[in-house]
C-alpha cells in the first residue's frame, strides 16, 4: 500500500534497521509475539528511544496494543509512547471480528470502510491524543475510538492495508513528509 502510493518501504526486524528511517509502521498480529520477540531481539529500548525521538509512528491493532501507555491483558510491558489505554481482544473472539464503515473527518465526507479483526477496544484516551474516529457497535452503545492521533503518532484499531482505500496510509505519509528533515540534511 505505502508503494503504491509512491513510498519507498522495507521491513524491519532488527534496532540497526530502524536507522534513518523517515517513519514506522508497527502492524497488526499478535501483540504477545510481537513482545516476546521484541524482548528476544533487544528491540524494546530502540523502538522507545525512537518512538521518543518523535519519529512518526503508526500502529494498527496489535500495533496499536504495542504503542499504548497501558494494554491489559498483555502479559507485557508496551511501548507506552501514546495516551491510551486499550483492552486486548475486549470486541470478542476471532469469530466477532467486524467490518464498519467509519466517518472519518480528517480523510473527507466519503467513509472509510474498515476492517476489525479481534481488535482491541480504546478504553480511555488521555488528554495528549485527538480521536479521529469511533465506531459504533450497537444501536445504543457508546461510541468507541477506533483511530488516534498524538503528535507524529497514529495508532488504529483496524486494518486499513486490507482494503484498496490508501486514504489513511496517505494520511499517514503526509505525517511523515511534514516531518522530513530536507534532503541532504541528515
Ligand atoms: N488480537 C491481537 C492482539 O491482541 C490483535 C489482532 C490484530 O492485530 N489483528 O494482539
């Protein structure tokens, strides 16, 4: 998605593959494995330092768990680089994964079509983070943050790589482009 919209995009595994880039993107998954291997790799004291250093970084779902100050239900310590607290799986088992078609005013009037897939559910944002959408289970529940944004930091509750609608990787590549040190200057 981020290539097809004309970024330059690799993978990382390792905390030297973190170097000079201009951006992160933590996925989604399972955030148990992502910390269990982040403890293996050594990777937790580099990915803080540069979450820190105000690099923009997004993460959808397990990402998402990963960036939280707080997630429960995570017999691991996150990141905690973003204002929010989630609860993991908190929307149901595998089978109560959901697709909603979210109003989302930083992307314009057309609705962006996500997809959830055990999920987990923002359960407090603090004063630091703007929600840029909520979603709405049932007809009287309370809205519920799906996407927020702190700074250079974006974090989703779905998936927006599994459909053709690269509105929030854009989005998220405007973050990044705004941050840009001009070239030459690093
Ligand atoms: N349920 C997963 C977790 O708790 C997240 C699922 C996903 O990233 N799609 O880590």
């Amino acid at each position: 998605m981020l290539r097809r919209i004309g970024a330059s995009a690799r993978e990382v595994r390792t905390a030297e593959q973190l170097r000079s880039l201009d951006g992160l993107i933590i996925p989604g998954g399972e955030s148990t494995t992502f910390c269990r291997l982040m403890e293996d790799f050594r990777l937790y004291e580099p990915l803080r330092a540069f979450v820190g250093s105000g690099v923009p970084t997004w993460g959808t779902c397990a990402g998402m768990i990963v960036l939280a100050r707080h997630a429960s239900g995570l017999p691991f310590p996150t990141l905690e680089a973003m204002d929010i607290e989630v609860d993991r799986n908190a929307y149901g088992r595998q089978v109560d994964s959901f697709e909603a078609d979210l109003d989302v005013p930083v992307l314009g009037e057309t609705p962006f079509h996500a997809v959830f897939i055990r999920a987990p559910v923002v359960a407090s944002v603090g004063a630091a983070a703007e929600v840029l959408a909520t979603v709405q289970r049932g007809a009287g529940d309370k809205p519920s943050p799906v996407a927020v944004r702190q700074g250079a930091l974006l974090a989703t509750s779905f998936h927006p790589e599994l459909t053709q609608d690269a509105r929030f990787h854009q989005y998220f590549l405007d973050i990044v482009n705004s941050q840009r040190m001009p070239s030459g200057a690093k």
